[in-house]
C-alpha cells in the first residue's frame, strides 16, 4: 500500500476508535472510568496492526509515528485548556479534571511515537513493551476496582487481582500480536521461541506495575519491558 495511504487510513481508524469510546461516555453508556481503561487496552493493537499497512520504505515508521503524536498534540491542548473536548475529559480522566490528561494519557501517546521510530517493525521489542502496556495496565484497573482482593503490603493501591491482571492482559495482547506478525513472516520463528521471553517481561511488568509510584505506569513498566526485551531479543 502506498505509505501515505497507510497514514491516512491509519489515523482515520485510531481516531474513530477515539471517538467511539469518547462518545460512549460523554452519552453515559459506559462510566468513564471504565472507558479510559478501554481506551488503554485497545489503542496499541489497532495501532500496531496497523503498522501492516505501510510498505517497507524508510519513512514509513516516521508517518506512522505522526499519528499518535498528532493525537497526543490533542491531548496536551486539551489538558492545558487549549482546546475544550469535554467527551475527551470525561472519557479520559478519573475525576472530570482536564489535567489528568497531562500526566497518564499524554505519557501514553509519547511511549507510542518513541518506541515506533525506535523499534517499528523491526523488533518484537517495542510491540511486546506496548502491549504490556497496553493490555496489562488497562486489564490490572479494570480487574482491581471490580474483583475485591487483598492490597499489596508495600502498595496499598494496588491489588493482588490487579497484579494479577497485569501479567494476563500483557502476556495475551503480547502473545497474539507476535503471533500475527510471525504468521505475515515479520519476525522469524514460531510462537513457542518467544512464549518464555514474553512471560518473564510480563512477570517483571506486573512486578514493576505494583510499585508505589503514581502516574507514571506508563513509562516505568514500558522502560522495564524495552530493557528485558533487549535482553532478550538483543
């Protein structure tokens, strides 16, 4: 497919994922907690299948990379009161506060462009690192706050279903997404070579995931999974 095509096409699909998810909760259908987490879990693999779109040229990875900054660019203009989306807000945040999306939602887009540029279709590094953050981080709240469990000792905040959460959503979206591009022939090998890999980053995700830092998930677990996946995957 001609590259540019791609581009278009891609951020036509990210952005009416968006859109969805901002509409179903601004109209009430689902609360927007529950929406945010939605968002989290099911931006990466759209996106990084997407990636199947653009041919092999060298600035396919740069006009991919475009979309989710120009999304984050959004994001930042909206949390700084810029501009005013208010089905954004409320999709986005905890409490309503516009700000929120300066610290969680604007470090989630920024991970997206940095690990398409330096990873792209490449590695199962960057893929692997985005879809624990993904479908870890958005897996471990949604389970959390709906499955009563024991708080972790050193982290109050976080729950023993929630960790739990973590390791299940990462591990599967990981699981599947190196699958697909395995059977397109992107990355050499069958599943099995990478379930082990892909398990231990997820163990470590979930572990970093439950330390008492707030807000900054996003880059404390991603930066975990590039480190071990270069362990890994060299």
């Amino acid at each position: 497919m001609n590259p540019f095509l791609a581009f278009v096409l891609t951020f036509i699909i990210a952005l009416s994922w968006l859109r969805i998810m901002d509409l179903a909760a601004h109209k009430g259908w689902i609360e927007s907690k529950l929406s945010r987490k939605i968002i989290h879990i099911g931006t990466g693999p759209i996106f990084v299948l997407c990636w199947l779109l653009f041919p092999d040229t060298w600035y396919s990875r740069w006009l991919a990379s475009l979309v989710p900054l120009a999304i984050t660019i959004q994001f930042a203009m909206v949390g700084l009161g810029v501009m005013k989306d208010e089905a954004s807000v409320k999709a986005m945040t905890r409490t309503g506060d516009r700000r929120e999306i300066l610290r969680g939602p604007l470090f989630y887009g920024l991970i997206f462009v940095i690990l398409t540029l330096v990873y792209w279709k490449d590695s199962p590094i960057g893929i692997i690192a985005l879809m624990l953050m993904c479908g870890g981080d958005g897996l471990a709240d949604i389970l959390g706050r709906r499955i009563k469990s024991p708080q972790l000792p050193w982290n109050t905040r976080k729950t023993t279903v929630g960790s739990l959460g973590m390791f299940i959503g990462g591990w599967l979206l990981s699981v599947f997404i190196v699958w697909v591009y395995l059977s397109l022939g992107m990355f050499n090998g069958v599943i099995g070579d990478y379930l082990l890999p892909i398990s231990v980053i997820a163990l470590l995700g979930m572990v970093v995931e439950a330390l008492p830092f707030k807000d900054i998930d996003n880059i404390t677990v991603t930066l975990a999974a590039v480190l071990l996946g270069i362990v890994f995957f060299g």
